[in-house]
C-alpha cells in the first residue's frame, strides 16, 4: 500500500480514566516520530473540538509534559459527550468534519474513548469512505467499566480496579480495629451495566481483606436474600463487608438505588432520584434490619481519578494501544479499534491486534456468569485469575513536593 | 537515675492512621534492643487487653513483619474506646492492671493514641505513683484529627491530609473535563470539632486543583452566605470546588450535617440523624439553590486508611515518637507525652520533646484564626508554609501481587 502523508487527529471522549492520557501520549509520541505523519493535532473536548476547530499543535509541546500525561488523570485534551447523528438523517456535522480534515490535510483520525466513542469512529469513518475522501480511522479503547467488546479487557479498567482493592483492604482492616463485631460497610462501586470494577473488589481477598458479599449489576438483585446474606456473615464473622455495583436492579429491572428506605423512593429536591444513592438506600436496610452501626462509602470519582494508585501493566497497555493504533493506521489500517489479546502462555502477556470498530461499537461486555460463586454474590478464582495480572506494577505518577505533578499543554492552535 | 529493669507494654487506642503502626514499631524495635526492657509485651485492643490479660510477646514477632508494620493502616495491636472512670470513684480497672503489671513485673507503659489516650496515660500514671508502684508511663501521639494540645502536629494527620490533597487534585481535574460549566462537588472531610484536616484540601492549590471554597469547623457556618459563595465562584469559574468538615455547624450550634434539604431533619429508619450526612446536605441545597448537577463525595474511612499515600515525613516522625518514648521512659521520664517540636530554621525540621501529660489530655489545638483568609472561606499562605513540609516524602507500603502487604503478626501470649 502506498504511503498516506498528511495530518493527524487525537480527541478523547467520554469519562475519563487514571490512564486514558497514557494513551493520548502513546499516540502523540509515536505520530511525531512518523515520517508520514506531518502534523500531530490534538481536538479540546474530543469530536466537539473539530466541530469548532479548536485543535492544537502537539509539536509545539514540550516533550517532558508529554511524558507527565502517564501520571495525569482526567483527559488532558478535554472530553465530550457528543453522539453524531446519523449522517443518513443529518449530515451537517460531517460535513463540518469533512471541511477541518481537509483545511489541515487530516489523513489520520484517533479517537481515544468507550462504546459511544468507537460508535463515533465508525460513522466518522463510513462518512469519509462515502465521500471518498482518503482518512484512516483508529479507536483506541478506554473504559474504566471494562465493558468493550472484542478486547480481552479495557485500559482504564485495572487501574480503578487496583485502586478499590486497594482502598477495600485498607478500610476492611481498619473497620476491624475494635476487634469482635467488627462493623458492617457497604461499597458503592462505578459500574452502571456490567459488574467489572464491583467484582474487582474481590482482588482485596488475595490479602485476605476482601468483600464478603459482591453484588453484580448481572445478577438480579433480591432485598430479603442479600438481607439473609447479611445475617449468616454476621453470625459468622461478626462484622460484613459489601461491595455492590450502582446499577444493581431487581427481578423487575427496578434500580435498588432507587428504593427508599421503607420500599418508596428517595427523591432529592426535584423529585428525581438522586444517582449514586445506592449506598444510602442499603445501609439503611441494613440499620432497619439489623440495629447495627452501618457505614456507606461511595468511591464515585475517586476510583476513575486515582492516578496516584494506577497500575503499570495498564499504563503500559495504554500506552502500547496508542502507539498500535498510530502503527496499523499507517500500514494501512482503518475502520479499527486496537484491542488486547491475552496470549495462552502462563506468564501473562497482551498483545495489540486490530479488530473491526462496528464488533466494539455495539456490543457491551459483561462478567461471564461462569466467574460468579454459586450463589452469585461474589466470584471465583477464573475471575481472580483474570483480573490479578492486569494490577501488577506500580504508577507513573511525578510527585512535586509531595503532590501529584499533572502535564501542562500549552494547547497552541495551529 | 539507676536503671529500672523489667518488662513493657505497648497498646493502641482510639481511631486508626495510616501511620499508627509505625509508632508501634518505633516502640517494639527500640524496645526489643534495649537491656533495661526485659519483655516487650504489646496489648490487643488497647487497655481493654490488659484488663483482660490479653497480651502478646513482641520477642517472638518476625522482625520481617515488624518492619512491615510501616506500611500497614489500622490498628494492628487492635483498637478500642475504652473510657477508665476516675480512680477516686471506682478503682477495680486500676486494681486490675496493677494486678497484671505485677504478674509481667511491667516497668514500662506506652500508650498510643489521641486526646482520650493521653487522659488514659495520665490516670494510669497517677494511680502507679499513688500505690508506689514503680512503672514509667509515656504517652505515643496519634490523631489524623490533629487537634492535640503541645505539639507541633501530630502523626498521622500528614497522611491523611496528603490522601485528601492529592485526591481532590485528581478529581478536581477530572470534574473539569467537559470543559465550560464545569460541575460542582462537594468534599466532606473528618475533623469533628478541628478543622486541619479541611484546611489541608486547599494543599492541592499548590498544583492549581485545589477547593474554590473551604469551611472549617472553627466558624460558624451561614447557609445563604454560603449559597452566595458558590454563586460567585460559579459567575468566575463555572465549576466550584468545596470542601467542607462534617462538624461544620450554624451560629446557634446545630451541626450542618443535621440540617434537612428543606431546613428539616434527615433522619434514619430510627430517627437519628445519619452521621456523615454533611456532603449530601449541601449537595441538595446547591442543587435546589442553582438547578445545576452536584456530586458530594464524602471521604469517610478512607482518608485515615489510605497506606497507599501515606507521607514519608510522617512515617519518619510516627517511628520517632515510638523510638523516643522508650528512651525517654528508660532515661527516666514519666506522665509525659513525646511531642514534636518545629525548628526554628529554613530548612523543616521537627524534634521529638517529652511534654508533660496532663498538657495534652486536657485541650484541643484548633485552626489559628490568623491562618484563615479574610471571608473565612479558606486558608492563607501561612497555613501551607506550616502543612506543605509534612507531606514530603513516599510511602513505605511494600506490595505483593500489586496488592498491599501487610504485616501479618502471630500474637503469641506469653
């Protein structure tokens, strides 16, 4: 295939993970080393950021700040959330596309997100072709929900899940401390559909400080059972630690989140329900059952930003999917995402490979029901087995007189 | 003095820190290499362990696992709040533990904890010199709180306030990710009556992704002063970042955190009010007060269990108060509590002092007006010249697996 010269394209979309800017960087650095790349733009605010032509020039940065994104959460380029629609039904945001891509000569298109980002790369990319104007299209995967289909798992995912085993076996010790009884804590996991980061919660047992009870957004949820649940560790164990995804639903697809503490709805100001209550709504059950002290804790942005406990393997996966995407692209790929296969080798190890963006764009991944426990209130050790390798290694992050050292982009226009 | 020979004690009392421990092994290493201590015997669950004979023999302890103990959150001698009533009105737990001290011929007692500890030090000081019993007793501080008297500060709040700065940094920047508008959260941080541990969120201004708005519990919060606050952030800024300490309370002294979305109470399925309840109070009143999203992340127990990012000054200064009380006792120093002294120089510097009890058992060192700004909605640069040098430094958790190991101690009854 003859070589493609022009311009290329970054943007990130979507919620941000403790390593997502790893990937940016993996794509900044190896497009300016290309001969055929001639100019690396980067979009503020993903596919919003064409639209209104607020690029900048990543030639113009500073290669050290470059190197901080590894240790920077949040998207450093600015995200988005901004679904196209439907070139068919309107297409004047294309064609706006269509007018920034050839005023820089944009010939490479990198869009670094989840499902509805890889969504924007497909149309974006079926747009181009239609039109015939040459432009190769990569996604490059981010999700700390790790719900992405045709990628054995999701740069994002390991390093919130590190971060809330982590934090789990901490707080499991210290709400030990007073000895017999030991309290009972619930955790409020991210995760809306797919159970990924809650069942992480169980990497906390490897040091024996782990959840007794994970509740998946699987598995319909039951009030009395979990209440049962409860109760045996109790009389077990004296105190019970519980990890449960936001988005668990009853057998009538009813969000618990969304249960008052007698059974009506708890509404904040508006008479909304307020998100991210889940907590709230079962420690309350749990006070009303039981009579015992109870404790929510929510690990809401916490566990997405918490760059400072990310893990090595998946700022290096993130990187190498950045890198591969910019590679593929200009041996002649598009319309792909980069995802990880796992080799079938003892020693883990991941390679990058180009699936189709229309298998990721669509699908939603979800924890097997194989990896649960019989009862389905936790998980066995094929998902242990799974997810321990992808924690390993420790963060990227540059302190700065005891804090985090963030990158600076001057963000030049071009 | 001539060298008082025979065996101590080590407990914990109170809340945990993430560097508690390391006072502990300040205290068992230094205790297990000096001739005059002849038994290093640590107590489960603070005083309540002596009273119920359960003790452990530090000798037999892998060295490997003591140093360990630096890297381990929580209590590990186990924990309790256990009040002893004055001698004068019932002696039976005095009686008790000069029954035990004898039965160990206990020469040496270190106690480590916060206010209520060093009050336990105190009595159990006095009523030894009152029987004639000869046991030299030092008090080992600890309080993420900060709010003990006759110190500089005190170990363990570095590293909470370290955990605190370096994850409102990290969300704040992730908050910001969509660009203009930017949203609003709300932290609520531990420190019931002391606000040191609010003040330390605005550490993160240091990297620019600090709390627009802080309130302390050293002054009377005003509810619509505060709505006109966020106001005026959100006119400059968009966004607005608040921390605020759940013992914030009104003019009249009722707590914030009690305080209903509609000026009512929230109560539980027992009609309590829920601790901890502060961020969810000033998200609903932001929310009906503006109409725009609010998220409230209440920091809980994961700020005083977060090893992961504990601060190295504070490590260093937790063992050496650990280290210096056993050789103060040996010295000859009683009823004193080992504190650290600031230099008066450039570059940081604190040294251990020994301070006499009944100096810290009885006050509560709160946040000097003068380190506040103007509105009281914030602190001044004298607040960060005082905070900045505490949290220097890296951790000391080891891992395993990409986990934390923790030290794993046999407790063997002598």
């Amino acid at each position: 295939m003859a070589a493609l010269k022009g311009a290329c394209i970054i943007g990130q979309s979507g919620g941000p993970t403790s390593v997502i800017n790893a990937s940016a960087r993996g794509v900044i650095e190896t497009a300016l080393k290309n001969e055929n790349i001639t100019q690396v733009l980067a979009a503020e605010n993903g596919i919003k950021g064409i639209l209104e032509d607020r690029l900048f020039d990543c030639g113009l940065e500073d290669p050290k700040e470059l190197e901080l994104l590894s240790g920077t959460p949040s998207s450093s380029l600015g995200s988005c959330r901004y679904k196209l629609k439907d070139s068919d039904v309107d297409d004047t945001d294309y064609k706006r596309i269509l007018e920034i891509f050839k005023k820089y000569n944009v010939r490479y298109f990198f869009y670094n997100g989840g499902n509805d980002s890889m969504d924007t790369c497909n149309k974006v990319s079926k747009y181009m072709q239609k039109v015939g104007y040459e432009c190769r299209v990569i996604g490059v995967p981010k999700t700390i929900d790790n719900d992405l289909a045709g990628t054995d798992h999701c740069p994002g995912f390991a390093s919130a899940a590190k971060y809330i085993a982590t934090s789990i076996a901490e707080v499991s010790l210290d709400a030990k401390v007073y000895g017999q009884g030991g309290p009972i804590v619930v955790f409020e996991i991210m995760g809306r559909n797919a159970g990924w980061l809650t069942a992480a919660s169980a990497l906390a047992n490897c040091v024996n400080e782990g959840p007794d009870l994970i509740y998946l957004p699987e598995v319909p949820f039951d009030m009395d059972k979990f209440l049962a649940d409860v109760d045996r560790i109790r009389a077990e164990k004296g105190g019970c630690i519980i990890a449960a995804s936001e988005g668990i639903m009853d057998k009538d697809g009813k969000f618990i989140s969304e249960y008052g503490s007698s059974g009506s709805q708890t509404l904040d100001a508006f008479g909304h329900n307020q998100l991210g209550g889940l907590a709230s709504v079962l420690t309350n059950k749990i006070k009303e059952h039981t009579g015992a002290k109870v404790r929510g804790i929510e690990l809401s942005l916490l566990q997405r930003a918490a760059a400072h406990c990310a893990s090595g393997v998946d700022l290096d996966e993130a990187y190498r999917v950045g890198e591969e995407a910019v590679n593929a692209a200009v041996r002649g790929e598009t319309d792909k995402m980069i995802a990880l296969k796992r080799a079938d080798s003892e020693e883990y190890v991941c390679n990058c490979v180009a699936v189709p963006l229309s298998e990721a764009a669509n699908a939603e991944r979800k924890v097997p029901e194989e990896w649960m426990n019989e009862e389905k209130n936790g998980v066995n050790e094929k998902f242990i087995a799974y997810a321990l390798p992808l924690i390993q290694g420790p963060t990227l992050q540059k302190t700065e007189n005891g804090l985090p050292r963030f990158a600076h982009l001057k963000k030049i226009h071009p």
